[in-house]
C-alpha cells in the first residue's frame, strides 16, 4: 500500500473523524497538545523501515462549555519489500507501512473528548477498511502484547487483501495497538503482506521492533510534514 494512501486511511479512520468540529475558535480557546511520538532510529533503520515524517493536526471542539484546541501527531514510517518477481513484477513494493498517532486526552468540567479513544480495535479496522475500495478486511487473526514505554501494549491483528498500485492483489495484516500513556492516547497501526508472500520471513518480528522502540515525550525531535494535509496530498 502506497505511503500516500495509508495516510489517508489511518487518518480517515482515526483523527480525521472526529465529530463535531467546530468551523473555528476564539483566541482565548484552552489547548492541549499530545507529546509526539517515533520509532527510535537504531530500532526503525534495524528492521530497514525509513521515518517519513511526522504530521500535525489542530481539532476544534467544544468540551464541558469551553472551547478546546486539540494537537495530534501522526508519525509515518515504510520500507521496500521485494515479492516475488513471477506475481508483482521486479521492482520492490512499499508494501510494509507502520504509523503511530498521539492524541490528547482533554478532560473539562467532567466531560471528556479525544477523536478516537472511544472506538474499538475493530471499529478502527472497519474505519481504514472504508476509506479505501482496495482494503478488505475479513476476520480477526490473533492478537499478542509488548512492552514499549513502559507500559504493556496489546497488538489485535486482522488478515485480509489490498490491492497495490491498484494493480496487485495481495494478503495483508492489520496490526491495531490502542493505550493510554501518560496523558495521551496512542495508536498503532501496521499493515504488511502475510508470510508466504515474504522470501525474507514473518515481517512481524519487524513490526514487533518498531513498536517496543517507541518514543514518546514533549520536546522528542521530529520532523513535521508541512503544505498538506492527513490525506496526503503532497505525497507521491
């Protein structure tokens, strides 16, 4: 799945969904920013996914009678996978895309709001799934857990097809990870083509790594995408 459309669809099926934006907010308007997030660069260049960026997004709400300003980040990461040359051709696909989001949890006057910790792992998956004609995925396939900051995070996965430059059909996994660090909601999401299409093996021990070398905190180096948007405009 091509960098530019799995922005789109992670962010349609998260963030970007958020309910009852307002169109705009007054100066005075309380914020809250998430601490971003990305793989430890040892972690990420081991496993030979390369960093592609973080995005910033500003939702508008009203919560518990004031209006909010809530920052959330998205940080991308993607690597080349070469399948076999008789099914996809010669050239290496960026088949394998792993994003990590970072949202606020906003509480005021007993009323709380964060654009996706009321969904579930599977209302996540239905979410990507819609956005994109070429996702379908059709049952759950297990799940495991793994120690990154600190905290023990739950990974659902679910087996399903995508279609690759709109071209190649191919099995893949979504992997979900869903938890609250500190004062924030993280998501996790990964999707790769299933084993037997690997020659180099499983990529999830791949996706294991970049999860367990997380990073999140308020003054972590990132590199912010600018002049576009959480559908990808400006990628290729």
């Amino acid at each position: 799945m091509k960098r530019r459309l799995f922005i789109g669809v992670l962010a349609a099926g998260g963030v970007g969904t958020a309910a009852g934006c307002l169109s705009g907010i007054a100066d005075e308007a309380t914020t809250f920013t998430a601490a971003p997030a990305r793989v430890d660069e040892d972690a990420a260049g081991e496993v030979g996914y390369e960093y592609q960026g973080t995005r910033r997004r500003v939702d508008e709400e009203e919560v518990g009678g004031e209006d909010i300003e809530a920052t959330s980040y998205l940080s991308l990461y993607d690597r080349s996978i070469e399948l076999p040359t008789e099914q996809f051709g010669d050239d290496p696909l960026r088949a394998g895309v792993f994003g990590v989001i970072t949202t606020p949890q906003v509480s005021i006057a007993g009323e709380d709001f964060n654009p996706v910790s009321d969904l579930s792992n599977r209302e996540l998956a239905d979410r990507i799934q819609g956005h994109y004609e070429g996702l379908e995925l059709d049952r759950a396939v297990g799940g495991r857990a793994l120690d990154a900051l600190g905290e023990r995070f739950p990974i659902q996965s679910y087996g399903g097809t995508a279609t690759l430059q709109n071209q190649y059909a191919i099995d893949v996994t979504l992997d979900i990870v869903q938890r609250e660090h500190e004062d924030d909601h993280i998501v996790v999401a990964a999707i790769y083509p299933t084993d037997d299409l690997l020659p180099e093996g499983s990529e999830q021990p791949r996706i294991d790594t970049l999860v367990q070398g997380l990073e999140s905190y308020d003054d972590l180096e990132v590199e912010i995408v600018e002049g576009g948007d959480w559908n990808g405009s400006t990628d290729s």
